[in-house]
C-alpha cells in the first residue's frame, strides 16, 4: 500500500511545526493564557494520492473513536480555532485521510509553563 500522507502544522505565531508523523509528537511551551491556534496542509503528492479531508481535537485519549474528535473529515478543516489555556499539558491532534483509506496523524504537545 502506499504511504500515509504528510502533514504539515503551523502554529498562530508563525513557528512551523515541519512534518508531523504520529510516532514523532511536536512538544512546545507557552505561556498561560496566550492564544494557540493551529493551521496545516497534508500531500500526497508523493505517490499520486489525493487528500479526501481532515479532522482535529484537543486531549484525545483514543485516536481510532470518531466521538473524540472535534470535527468529522472535511477538506474545509484546514485550521483549528483558537484555544487559551492556563495550566497543564494539552495535546492538539490532527489527521489527514487520502481517497485509498491511508491516514496520518500528528500530535503537537503544549505545556503550559509559568
């Protein structure tokens, strides 16, 4: 079968967060209370596949239920509103699916630091 696709992630404050692979979570610190939103893209160029959509959530604890996260797959989600924490570690998920069935996830840790 061919490969997942890649995804990409961008955070609100312009820092690239490069290919995001799900066995190699993105971590990054913030200050409480400072707005973080997600924005991203995914390809798959590279074996001549075709994205069908997306999905996102926070704190998910069972990738595979479709409940846990904040939106079905839809091409439209492309970023994620913003989200203010003050204290604790969140993690922010987001999943590419192409037209075969392949998926990516990528995981990007925020730990709120004082």
């Amino acid at each position: 079968p061919p490969p997942p696709p890649a995804v990409q992630a961008e955070d609100g404050i312009g820092d690239v967060l490069g290919g995001l692979v799900g066995s190699e979570m993105c971590i990054r610190d913030r200050a409480p209370g400072i707005p973080v939103n997600f924005s991203w893209e995914a390809t798959a160029d590279e074996y001549g596949g075709e994205i069908a959509g997306y999905r996102y959530g926070w704190d998910i604890e069972d990738i595979s239920d479709p409940n846990q996260w904040a939106t079905d797959f839809s091409l439209d989600n492309v970023s994620a509103p913003e989200a203010v924490f003050e204290s604790g570690i969140h993690t922010f998920y987001v999943q590419a699916a192409d037209t075969w069935g392949n998926s990516m996830t990528g995981a990007i840790e925020i730990t709120i630091v004082p």
